[in-house]
C-alpha cells in the first residue's frame, strides 16, 4: 500500500489541539490528516498526509485532487497552508543522504525536501532532515568608524534616497525570494522621479488640449477624461526616468547587461511574478535577486552621497553558521543539533 504527504508552512492560526496529528477524513480505505513534529498549535511546518492507495499512480493522483480542498479549508479557517511551492528545493547531498539511509533503523527512510506531492510506501516512516543556518557577519570596527567619519563629508538629505533605503533594508527581513524581489525593486522605484519634457513638446500638449476642449461632438466628461491623460504626458514616461536613473551605474553591467537592460530585465521578472501568465521560475527569481540587491545598493548610495560613483563596500570577516538539523516524519520528533563554521 502506498502514502503521500505534502509539506506544508503553517501560518496566521494553527489547529487548537496539543495533539501532533489530526484527522481530517476517516474511512474503511482511507485517512487523510495533518501531522506535525509536536504540538499542531505550536507547529511552523506540518505534513498534509493520506495513505489506504493501492498504486503510487493513485496516491499522487488522489493528493492532487485533494488539494484544492485543503485550500479551501485554509481560506475558510484562517490556517494559511503555505504550499512552499516557490520555495527553492536543496538540502544534503547524495552522498550525505545515503550515509544517513544506512545510519537509520529498518522500516525509517530519509527524503530530501521538496514542495509538493511525495509518495512512499505506508510501511516507511518518512524522515525529511531541515537544515537551517543563521549567519551573521562581522565587519572590522574600525572600518566601521572610518566609513562613518568619509560619509560625513559627502552624505547628502534625500527623502527618496531615505525612502528607498527603508525599503532596501527590510528586504532582508522578507521570508522569501519573491517577496524580497517586491521589495528591492520597490526601492529602486521610489528613486525613479519623471522629469518635465521639453518646452517644444508641452506647446504641443497645449495645442492638442485646446483641439479637445473645442471638440463640439465630445462630452464634457470625454473631454474632462481627456484633457487629464494629455496633461500627464507633460512629464517623461516611468520607463524612461527609471531608464535614466540606471544609467547612473554607467559603466557597471549586471549579470552581463548594462545597467539601463539589467533594470528592464529585473522589472520584467517583478511583472511576469506579479501578474504575467507564465510566472518565472524560483531559479530565475534567486538570479535576478542576487544582482538587484547590488544594483539597488549602489543606486541608494548614489542617491544619499554627492559622489558621483559608488564606493566599494569593507571587507568581512568569514561568517560563522549555527546549523539545526530537524527531521519532519510522520509521528517524529525533532532531532539533535549540529554547529559548523565555514567561510561563506
């Protein structure tokens, strides 16, 4: 017989009950719950499970057609079930994996984590090892003091600059890389301020209002609505101040496209991620993001600073790791704790 289990992030509520699972549909050949590592209303990340499945084929078939339920349920309740689906897949190495198979007693196998459907058979324990990391790196004190004493003598007022720095920051506070791409590009928004156009083309813009207001087959609405859009074409498009804010970088290129491109492509995949219809991939995400915090962290210092390049950032000392390691099983608990120090 054959299970499936989907992790899941749980968030908002949890299920009111110490117990680490609950049941949400029994039958004679088949259980659906929820499982958890200890208490459900504690719990971060849960297991969406089922198992009675004659065939792998099935048990994968059946989950998916459960989940559209289990979302249901999660808007109806309040409990977010995070599907982690944008979540990029990792975890230990082949090699690792192996030694840790060979490590566990009969009838216990370890899985590397991935968003979605998993199958195994009922009679396997599932154990799915979570590595996480804090790091935290250390810049020279002195260096921090001599920074402070060169900005002193160039640092500049900007509410967009303080604007766009507020936003910078609390981009390394998001939880994932879509929701810290958001942000960066919305700093890298809040400096972009559209210039007026050229005196000739505002004559222009006055010559084609006064056509409108003496359009006698408009409406006064249809002209009131019209007159609006022409007045906004008095300052230059969004595209092409941010075009003109990129080129600051000159002649700096990101990830082997100028400036003025690699914005363009940043904002594209900010765009297809918000409401394109193919969305891009966790992968493409993570690339882009790399090079966009960089980009945004130059232009901010631009923006704050009256130099006219940006300065190299100090260098840091090799970060120290504090690395969990905890296994998600079905009825487990978590599971020693290890410490590694490596450069980054």
């Amino acid at each position: 017989m054959y299970s499936f289990r989907v992790p899941l992030h749980v968030g908002n509520s949890n299920p009111d009950t110490v117990e680490s699972r609950l049941s949400l549909s029994e039958s004679n050949s088949e259980s659906i719950w929820l499982q958890s590592n200890g208490p459900l209303a504690d719990a971060e990340r849960v297991a969406f499970c089922g198992s009675g499945y004659p065939t792998a084929e099935i048990a994968e078939q059946r989950a998916n057609g459960l989940l559209p339920a289990l979302r249901l349920t999660s808007l109806r309740t309040g409990i977010y079930f995070d599907f982690l689906s944008r979540e990029v897949s990792g975890g230990m190495s082949e090699t690792a994996l192996r030694d840790l198979n060979e490590a566990l007693p009969t009838g216990v196998r370890a899985a590397r984590f991935r968003p979605g459907v998993m199958v195994h058979l009922t009679s396997e324990d599932i154990v799915v090892p979570r590595l996480s990391a804090t790091v935290r790196a250390h810049t020279p004190a002195q260096a921090v003091g001599a920074t402070f004493q060169r900005a002193m003598r160039c640092a500049t007022a900007s509410l967009h600059g303080s604007l766009a720095f507020d936003l910078y920051v609390a981009s390394w506070r998001m939880p994932t890389d879509d929701a810290r791409l958001l942000m960066l590009t919305s700093a890298t928004e809040a400096m972009v301020v559209p210039e007026k156009v050229s005196g000739e083309e505002r004559i222009a813009l006055r010559r084609l209002a006064a056509v409108v207001r003496a359009d006698q087959t408009l409406s006064p609405a249809s002209k009131k609505s019209l007159e609006s859009r022409i007045g906004s074409l008095n300052q230059e498009s969004i595209g092409s101040a941010s075009a003109r804010l990129a080129d600051r970088l000159n002649p700096r290129t990101f990830l082997d496209r100028t400036a003025r491109d690699f914005f363009s492509y940043a904002y594209d995949v900010r765009s297809r991620l918000v409401h394109g219809d193919v969305p891009p991939s966790s992968s493409e995400v993570a690339l882009a993001l790399g090079a966009l915090g960089e980009f945004a962290q130059e232009l901010i210092g631009l923006e704050l600073s009256s130099l006219a390049t940006a300065q190299p950032q100090p260098e840091r000392k090799p970060a120290t790791f504090r690395v969990d390691w905890s296994r998600h099983r079905s009825g487990g608990t978590p599971r020693g704790q290890a410490r590694h120090q490596a450069e980054p």
